[in-house]
C-alpha cells in the first residue's frame, strides 16, 4: 500500500482539524464556513474554498479522507504536490460551481413563477433572508418546485467530494486498467467501468431527486457537486494530455 503524501497529508489535517474545530463551535462555525447559496445573506466569498474542507458527521470527513488518501497520494506521486494542489482546489471550485448553476436554475424557475403572480422580488428575496416565507408560494409552486426553491436557496454546501471525485477521474483516466471495488460489491471493476459509473449514477439521482437508499430529496447529498468535480476533473485531465504528454502514451 503507497504511503500517505505529504500534501495530501497536509489536506487530511487540515480537514481533520476543521472537524475538530465544528464539534467545539458548532453551527455558527458552519454559518461562516459553509457555501451558501450567493442570493442569500449568509454567503461569503471565502465559502467557495473553505467549503471543501467542512464535513457533515464522522462518517462523511472518514470516507471523503479514506478516498483522498487512496486516490490522492496515487496522483501526487505522479504529478508532485504543487500541481496536484491545483488540481483538487480546481475540481472542488468546478463541484460549487455546477451546484450552484443548478440551485440558480431551480431559484429562478421558482422566482418567476412567484413574480408572475404578483409578488415584487424584493420581497420574497427580504423574507428569505429573514428565515421566512409565504404560505401562499406553497399553493403557486408544484411541491417538487417548492422544495427545489427552498433547498436552493437556504441549503449549504459542505465537503471534500467535488474535488475528491475530480482525483478519481484523474485516477482512472491514467490507470484506466486499475481494479477497484466497493465495500458493499466486493466484485473488482476496472477503473475504466468503475468511474464513470459511479459519476452516472450521481448524475441520475440528481436529476431525479432521488437519494440511493430510496426516498426523495437526494438524501441530502450535492449530487452535481459530484458530477461538477468529476466533469472538471475530465477537463483539466483532456487539457494537460493534450498539450503537455503528446509524447508519452496513456494505456
């Protein structure tokens, strides 16, 4: 097994320690440290980055760092600390950007349903940031758009696995033949296979609101965040083939 690198190791800590940290403070460490949604008065540009390294509960922080430990120190190896730097802060900005295109489709779409049926914007826009709302959206809005609207604009965004799964992708798009498995599948899958599943079945449960232990609401989990990180991922591993190992060939 390859040893724990020293810049994932030093991004391990630095999760660890902000864990450490929320358990002590609690919410108002969240409040300041998780991304809200821009529209809201919560949010701070700072989220952006400090986002990825807050976590849910022990079990989120163990299987986010079990994966960037398996995964990361894998790549660091190959490309060294400062460019495997950049590439996890790169996917974890592509993760916060795709999910919040995606709650800025599902705010607006609600907005202007709202606004066509007569409230002016900047009402509804003082009562959210109040903590409040209209009963009367509930009866404009379908209940899929009234939950949409509500999740979009006061969920946070917590966590390490936009970038987390963008290492993945890279993983696999340079050691495509690599098996790897599942706790609960023991059966090992190429990486090849395995990847781009995983990042399909995070697309499906996204758009369909479902969450993989069954139920709606996706769980909780920022589904295209996921796919956001992998699909930058993808993206700044095409690049870099492209146009800096022309001369070197990737089984």
């Amino acid at each position: 097994m390859m040893n724990v690198t020293d810049t994932v190791k030093q991004i391990i800590i630095i999760n660890i320690l902000f864990f450490i940290g929320t358990q002590f403070v609690g919410d108002p460490a969240y409040k300041v440290l998780a991304m809200f949604f821009p529209e809201n008065s919560d949010f701070h540009g700072w989220q952006i980055i400090t986002h990825m390294f807050m976590h849910g509960g022990l079990m989120h922080i163990f299987f986010n760092m079990f994966a960037l430990y398996s995964f990361g120190s894998a790549m660091e190896h190959f490309w060294g600390g400062r460019k495997f730097l950049f590439f996890y802060i790169s996917c974890g900005l592509g993760a916060a950007a795709l999910h919040t295109a995606i709650n800025y489709y599902y705010f607006n779409q609600a907005i202007d349903i709202i606004t066509s049926s007569g409230f002016a914007k900047e009402d509804v826009m003082q009562l959210l940031n109040q903590g409040k709302i209209n009963t009367q959206w509930q009866e404009i809005l379908t209940v899929s758009q009234f939950q949409n609207f509500m999740s979009s604009f006061g969920g946070v965004m917590v966590g390490a696995s936009g970038a987390i799964y963008g290492v993945i992708v890279a993983f696999a798009f340079m050691f495509p033949n690599a098996e790897l498995s599942l706790m609960f599948i023991p059966i090992p899958i190429k990486a090849k296979y395995f990847v781009p599943g995983l990042v399909l079945i995070d697309l499906y449960l996204g758009v369909s609101g479902q969450s993989i232990f069954g139920g709606s609401g996706g769980g909780g989990i920022a589904h295209f965040a996921h796919v956001g990180g992998a699909l930058c991922g993808l993206l700044i591993m095409w690049y870099w083939k492209k146009n800096q190992f022309n001369d070197n060939r990737w089984n």
